[in-house]
C-alpha cells in the first residue's frame, strides 16, 4: 500500500483489524475445545497435553489478537474525537468589522 506524503491516513485505519465478533468467537471455540480436552482422560496422557497447549496457544494468540483490535479502536476514537482549540474560537467583536449588508 502507497500513502501520498501528509496523507492523514494512521497505521491503525490501513491495516483493518479482524472483527472482534469473529475473534470473540475463535476464542469461544477454543475455550470449550481447552475444557473437553481438560476434563477427558486421554487429555492427561503426552499426547493430550501436547494437544492442550497446542489449543492454549491458539486462545492465547487469539486473546492478544483481541487486544490489540480494542486497542487499535480506543486509538482511532481519540484521534476522531474533535478538540477545540483557542484559535477557533472568536470573539464576537473580532468578527462584526466583517460583516457585509447584501441587500442594500
């Protein structure tokens, strides 16, 4: 992706986070697959165990993943939120020397 110099694009609007629903819904999943594999006996043999922190490492990747999307949404409100500043506000006299009749 190119961006033309002053572009107000942010890193965080040009690489889309995966939707949080789908994440939350990964994280679901390997959440009752870490449980079933926890609570059944051949999940305490080698080979299940592998196979649970193989589940966990997933879940973990894909808490981390939803982290960094909450994180990355904060970031962009913030940067969207408008601020006010000193110089856009004006008083009205500085204003009234300017203004101009149309009609007469």
């Amino acid at each position: 992706m190119s961006l033309a110099i002053g572009s107000s694009l942010s890193v965080a609007s040009a690489v889309a986070p995966a939707n949080a629903g789908i994440l939350q819904s990964q994280l679901n999943r390997y959440q009752l697959q870490l449980a079933d594999w926890c609570n059944c006996p051949s999940g305490k043999t080698p080979q299940g165990r592998q196979k649970i922190a193989e589940i966990q490492a997933k879940a973990d990747a894909v808490e981390a993943q939803l982290a960094q999307s909450d994180q990355a949404r904060s970031a962009q409100k913030i940067a969207e939120t408008p601020t006010v500043g000193a110089s856009a506000v004006q008083s009205p006299s500085s204003s009234s020397g300017r203004l101009l009749d149309v009609l007469a």
